[in-house]
C-alpha cells in the first residue's frame, strides 16, 4: 500500500526536465518537472507516483488515463475540447481521459501531485 497524505513529509524528486520530456508543450514561462514512479514501471499498462512541476503553463495530449490529487499548490486544467476550466487546491482530485488534450496553469510557485496512470483503453 501506498500512502499519500497532504501533512506527508515531502520525498526528495528525479529532475525530469521541462514538460518537452513528456510529450507536452510549454505554452508559458520555464516549466521544470519532477518527479518519482513508486508503482509500476514506464512499459506496465499501469503506473503511478508523485509528480512536480514549477509555474506556467503547458499543454498535453494524454497517453493514458489518469486519476491524481493535488497535495501542494494552486492549479487550473483547461479542457480544450469543452473549454472548461477547474481549479485545484490541496486535496482535490480528478480524473482525465486518455487522449484528451489539456491545457496545465500552475499558478502557484510549484506543484505536487500523486497520480496513477492507466495506459489500457476503457
């Protein structure tokens, strides 16, 4: 079991670049990303871990299915497709379909989330 609670002490992150390494586009500012996969691997059909990115703005196409809760941060997901945007705090989550195409506001300094990706279709 894994465990993720937003008083956690916060565990030390692989540098994985800009959001260019993952298939996305930076649309504003210097976006860095972090992070560390604790379940699974990169080939599994399913993986999941922590996941960082500092300020700005990106977009991304989404090669998987994902559930995730933010546990540090401000940010707000635009769905291009409908134009709906939400903003998250600490504790909330959401759910985003594989293939839908996001656009990723970090608007506080830094993010952090937990996320467990699914690479299998519905």
């Amino acid at each position: 079991m894994l465990d993720f609670k937003l008083d956690m002490d916060r565990m030390p992150l692989d540098d994985w670049g800009t959001p260019e390494n993952i298939g996305a586009v930076t649309v504003e500012g210097a976006v860095k990303i972090s992070g560390k996969l604790l379940f699974g691997t990169l080939e599994t059909p399913v993986s999941g871990g922590i996941y960082a990115a500092t300020q700005g703005k990106y977009r991304v196409t989404y090669p998987f299915h994902e559930h995730a809760t933010l546990l540090d941060g401000e940010l707000a997901i635009t769905d291009e497709t409908s134009g709906k945007t939400v903003v998250y705090g600490p504790g909330d989550s959401w759910i985003i379909a594989k293939g839908a195409t996001v656009l990723w506001h970090i608007r506080s300094p830094h993010i952090r989330k937990t996320y467990l990706a699914a690479a299998v279709e519905q």
